[in-house]
C-alpha cells in the first residue's frame, strides 16, 4: 500500500490524506489524489514483482551454490582412497529454496 504521491505541482512525496500540498501549498483535489495513487499504486507493484524475482533467482542461486558444494565435496569424499567426510549444505538449500518459494509467493500475488 502505498501511503504517499507525488505532488503534480512541485513533484515532492506527500500524504495520499493530504488536501493540499505541505511543500508548495497546491490544493489537492480528490481526482488528482486518486489518478496519483493509482499511478503510484502501479509502479509499487512493478517494483514489488521485480523484488519478488530478485528473491526467487537469488534463492535459486544459493540452492544451487549448495547443491554444487554438497555434490562436490560428496564426490572428492568417494574418490578418496581414505574416505572422509563431505559437506552437505542443508542450510544453503534449504534457505535458498525457501527463498524460491517466498519470492514465488509474492511474484505469484502481485496482481
Ligand atoms: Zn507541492
């Protein structure tokens, strides 16, 4: 939700319950209140999407980062002839999928 627009007289962020700008002293009527937050309303929720898809590549990112990791260290520990031990990255997978998921989410509800 956005609580703020600007203002079409001298473009500073004012109240979205304002009736008259606090910077400039333009009256606000109600058609321009509302044409602004809509506008407003809009580009929130291109911002939004575009976080929600940060967070899901991100998230992937780091899931596969763990899954590299936890192959990797797994397939050095078989091939060695004293065996020892691998890594498994738990943390990075899961925190990464859930990232996926969370960001998913948001992506997915953003009308
Ligand atoms: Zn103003």
């Amino acid at each position: 939700m956005s609580t703020v627009f600007q203002c079409p007289g001298c473009k500073e962020f004012i109240s979205r319950d304002a009736t008259s700008c606090r910077f400039c002293n333009r009256p606000i009527d109600p058609q321009t209140r509302q044409a602004a937050a809509a506008a407003a309303e809009v580009e929130n929720r291109e911002y939004r999407k575009k976080q929600s898809l940060r967070t899901m590549l991100i998230g992937l990112a780091m899931a596969a980062v763990g899954i590299v990791i936890t192959v990797g260290t797994y397939a050095w520990a078989a091939s060695s002839p004293r065996g020892g031990g691998y890594v498994v990255t738990w943390g990075l997978i899961v925190f990464g999928g859930l990232r996926v998921v969370q960001g998913f989410i948001g992506w997915a509800s953003g009308k």
